[in-house]
C-alpha cells in the first residue's frame, strides 16, 4: 500500500505527521484510465525481500526531515550527503514558508517510482527538493523586492533563512485502480485529502495534497 507523508514545522520545533492520500492518473488512450491512489496510513519498517532495504516509515522521515531544517537554516543544501536508502518511497515534494506564504516549491521523483520494491535514496531526493525550493524562493524574494516600497527587505534568502518554515512530503508508491469514465473520479478524488499524479507516455506531473 502507497502512502504519504506530510512533515511541518521549524528548525527550532520540527513535527512530523502522515496525512493525505495521492491519486495517480495515468493516460492509456482512449479504451482506459488507470488511476492509483497513495493512501494515508503509518506503517512498521519492512525489509524488502531482495535488498533487505526498510520500507519509508515514519523513523525515516524524521530522520531526514531533522537533517533538512538545518540546510534550510543555513539556506543552502549540500552538494552531498550521506544515503538513507528505502523502498516504497515515489516523491518528495518541499514547500518553503515565511509567516506562512510559501516562498519556494520544488519536488524530485525516483528513479522508478510506480516500480515494487525499488530503492531510493529519501536523503538525496529531500536535497534536491530543498535545493530546488531554495532557488524558488530566492526567484520569490528578488521579485518581491522589486515590488517592496521598503527598501530595508531582504535580498537574499540567507538573510531570512532562520525563519523559514519547512514543509515536507513523501509520496509512496501509488496503486492502481481503474476507473470507467472521468464521472467515478469524485468518488475516488477528495479535494486536500488526495494527491494527483498525472502519467501521460510517461510523461508524469505530481500534485500533492498538503501544497495549499
């Protein structure tokens, strides 16, 4: 069963928390649609049978979570860091917060995301995430700044990088479930409860549920 993971909070006071489900939309032509759904639960660490590598549990996301405050504290990710390798693990999407307007949005996918027992390095794709939310957020910043009549605004996003909230989630693996025509959706799709991932010929777009 896929999940997601929805982590919150500051460098100062971190919380972690599983909520939401993801629904996975795949284009099959014109006979079919497959949809999978990332369901919402908190499960044990489970050893994969080939790699013996722990399913993503909530353990793990903390462990990473905790890592990451201290790069967006610092407003910089490394160029490198140790792994944290696990299975079941598709997604993770970052949204950086200053006084709860989100500044910047990134998010990076494994390597095979929809493939059983695939392994994934949940520390990398958090590092790329952050990277890639930093670089947004700093995009945000300058053209604010443009804006700003205040002229004392930051400029750049290490000057407010302590304050910045962090906001982390980590979608697993989806499941499919197929549906006749588009009308079913609503009895599958709940609007804040639901992620969607769209896969056109593999090409894939990811909308998770705690991005608002």
């Amino acid at each position: 069963m896929a999940h997601n993971t929805l982590a919150s909070g500051t460098s100062r006071n971190p919380q972690v928390r599983f909520e939401g489900r993801m629904l996975l939309c795949r284009n099959m032509g014109l006979r079919s649609l497959l949809i999978a759904v990332i369901m919402a639960s908190v499960s044990s660490s489970m050893a994969a049978a080939d790699h013996h590598v722990a399913k993503l549990d909530l353990p793990a996301a903390q462990q990473a979570y905790a890592v990451a405050t201290n790069w967006v504290a610092r407003g910089e990710a490394p160029t490198e860091t140790f792994a944290l390798p696990v299975t079941d693990l598709a997604a993770v999407h970052v949204t950086l917060r200053l006084e709860g307007l989100a500044l910047g949005r990134a998010s990076a996918v494994a390597e095979q995301p929809l493939k059983p027992n695939a392994e994934a390095d949940a520390l990398e794709l958090l590092r790329i995430a952050v990277m890639r939310s930093l670089r947004d957020a700093q995009h945000t910043l300058t053209n604010m700044k443009r804006r700003a009549t205040n002229r004392h605004m930051a400029d750049t996003i290490q000057q407010i990088a302590p304050m910045l909230q962090l906001e982390v989630q980590f979608a697993r693996r989806p499941q499919p479930i197929k549906l006749t025509s588009f009308a079913d959706l609503p009895n599958q799709f709940v609007i804040n409860y639901h992620g969607l991932m769209l896969d056109n010929q593999g090409k894939r777009a990811w909308v998770f549920p705690g991005s608002a």
